[in-house]
C-alpha cells in the first residue's frame, strides 16, 4: 500500500457554526472580500449574517454559474482596489470556485487565463475562508477553481497548493433554502465526484472509505433532502456526504464523467451534477470491465451488492443509478435534457484530442469509445 492523503483545510461543521465565521476569519486577514452569486445568499439573509460579523468587508456580488475567467479578473481588481486581505465565498460551487482564482489573482497579476494548470500562482494566494451554502461540489476542501476559459469558451482547471480553503464552514443550516433542482443537482455532482474517485487511478484506500460512505449517504438521504428541503438531517447528512467527496477528489481528481459532462453543460446549460448524473451509468459500466471490484463496491454502497465480476458489477451498477435517478424523477437520457444526438460525434473527438480530460480514467479510451459512451448517455440505455 502506498498513497498520499493531504488535507490542509480546517472543517467546522454543525448547524449555527456560521456563528463563527468573524472568529475565524479574523485570524487570518484583514479586511475580508465576500464573493457571491446573484442573489440566493442576500435572499436567504446568509450575507446580512456574515456582514454583521465582518463590518469591514467588502461584497462582490453577481458570479454567475459557471463562472468565467474574466469575471474573475473583474473581482479581483475590485478586491485590490478595496485592499482585501482574505476572501471569503459564501454560497455554491461557482462562487467558490470563482473566490480561489480571484484569491490567487489578488496576489499574482493577470489576466486570469493565463493561470490554468497547476500551481500557477507562484506568488501565492490569499487566504480562503469558504461558506457552502449547496450540498455538492465539495469545492470548500478543494484545490480547485474550474473555470470557463473565456479565451475558448472550455471548462478549465487552476489547482494549486495555495488554492486549498484555510477553512471551510459547514452549516447545515445555510443549505435549507435550496430549491428542489439545486439540491437534486448538486447532490448528484457530489455522488459523481464520490464514485468517480473510487475508480480514479489515483485513488486511494483513504479516500475509498470516505467516498464509498459518501455514497450510502447520498442514496439514502437525497431524496429525503429533495422531498422536504426543512429536513434538517437530510439537509446536515448531504453537506457532510457532499464535503467527503470533496475530500476525495481532492486526493483522486474527476476521470471521465466531468471530463466528458462539462459539454452538456457549456452547449446545452445542463446543471453541472445532472450533466455527470447522465452519464454515470455508461462510463461506471465501462469501468466494471477493467476493476469490478471497485464498482462492485459501489453498487454495494449504492443498495445493489454483486460479485466482484465484471459482469455482475456491470448489471448492478446499472441498476443502482438508474434506481436512484428513478427515486428523484431523473431521466438517465441525456435526450430528454436536451442534448442533441447529431453533435456526440463532435464532442468525442473534441475530448479524445484532449487527454487531460480522461487521464485518470481507466481502461481504454479513444474517440470511438467516447462515442459509445455519449450514445449510451444519449439514450439512457443500460449495456
Ligand atoms: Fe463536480
């Protein structure tokens, strides 16, 4: 066994931690710079509430879903401007995301493009205090900032060291207001990152524990969240199981589900979680071929344990998604999310030319494949 598992950023979980967010951040830096998205976090009176503790903060409100890299370069100016020394992200996975880039470029000079790729920002970045306030990304136990490169309008990556959140704090409480759609989608990015990271071929037996446990989590307490947002166990259990597999894949990076779901995204708007939801049947089937041990596991935690065969995983993991996107009245085709077949052939040949997407992916992949894999999306057909 060898393996390594770093985790640098301080986890404060539990309903009314919010409560501590002035404590923490005063130790770390002067003068905080919230970062936000359009509304939901003034709506649900989670901003008055970190403003009350943090009088000398500045807001900069309006990240968009899947943010760009030049709206961070317009956050980032106004953080210098107002001399910012922490920067705080109060709400889902865009505006955390946004808030590492912009942490970074507050300290490195831009423009934010010219940072994709790892541990760029060789002049460091500035402390990270993040406040989720979805239940999915896991982003706050991250190193990572996944942007739309405005340059080519791709998804791409910033990770870095110095991109890891100082803390991170969970309160359940903030997640109650999530609509329906917002909790079913991002609970299911938090089950893709948690079974990606399973098969991911840098997992890790660590990270296994935690992202199989992620998993029993979330087919058990998913759809209780989705079907009464006020309940709190619901609510508490899916921001844990969400921040474990930001744990994991913190350790073990996405494989080919993200790297194949951000086109269902940037084409056709799909939410990030449901854009991987689709295609989690066709590549975990793939994978029963080359470790069934590994999705056999997955299968167990998901309610469907099997034989560690490739043909037995195959079957059960099938099954153990379809079942669960069942329960959530989730149709596992990508048609019904409006993906057009005639564009799959583009994407596959987009992705196999760019093998960053699959290089934690296992068994053997080329544009053929990728096809099969979209087509069997396409369709929301079992193999
Ligand atoms: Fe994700």
């Amino acid at each position: 066994m060898q393996f390594t598992y770093r985790m640098p950023t301080k986890i404060v979980f539990g309903p009314g931690v919010l409560g501590q967010l002035g404590e923490i951040c005063e130790s770390l830096g002067d003068k905080p710079l919230i970062v936000t998205g359009r509304q939901s976090a003034r709506k649900s009176g989670v901003l008055e509430q970190a403003l009350a503790q943090l009088p000398m903060a500045v807001v900069y409100e309006g990240v968009e879903e899947d943010p760009g890299t030049e709206q961070c370069d317009e956050a980032a100016a106004f953080g210098r401007k107002a001399g910012c020394g922490i920067v705080v992200p109060i709400g889902g996975g865009s505006p955390m995301d946004a808030a590492k880039a912009i942490a970074g470029l507050m300290l490195n000079d831009g423009p934010c493009a010219d940072y994709v790729g790892r541990d760029t920002f060789t002049k460091g970045a500035l402390p990270i205090v993040a406040v989720p306030t979805t239940a999915g990304t896991g982003s706050e136990v991250t190193p990572y900032s996944v942007l739309v490169n405005e340059r080519d309008g791709q998804k791409q990556t910033i990770g870095g060291e110095n991109l890891f959140p100082r803390a991170a704090l969970l309160d359940p409480l903030l997640t109650h207001t999530m609509p329906r759609s917002v909790t079913v989608n991002t609970g299911l990015d938090a089950l893709s990152q948690a079974m990606e990271g399973v098969v991911s071929k840098k997992s890790t037996p660590k990270s296994d524990v935690l992202a199989l446990e992620a998993c029993r989590i979330i087919r058990r307490w998913l759809p209780a969240a989705a079907e009464d947002g006020n309940n709190a166990g619901a609510r508490s259990q899916m921001l844990y199981a969400a921040m474990l597999s930001g744990c994991v894949i913190a350790q073990t990076a996405t494989t080919l589900v993200h790297g194949m779901g951000y086109l269902f995204t940037t084409e056709y708007g799909v939410a990030h979680g449901m854009a991987n939801a689709l295609l989690l049947t066709p590549l975990f089937q793939h994978n029963a071929q080359y470790a069934p041990e590994k999705v056999a596991a997955v299968a167990e935690a998901l309610g469907h344990p099997c034989e560690a065969a490739p043909g037995a995983a195959r079957t059960a993991i099938g099954a153990a998604v379809h079942e669960l996107l069942d329960t959530l009245s989730v149709s596992p085709a990508a048609a019904d999310a409006g993906v057009d077949a005639n564009r799959l052939t583009e994407f596959a040949d987009g992705i196999a030319a760019t093998p960053y997407r699959y290089r934690n992916q296992i068994g053997h992949i080329d544009a053929a494949r990728i096809r099969e894999l979209y087509e069997q999306a396409h369709q929301g057909a079992l193999a």
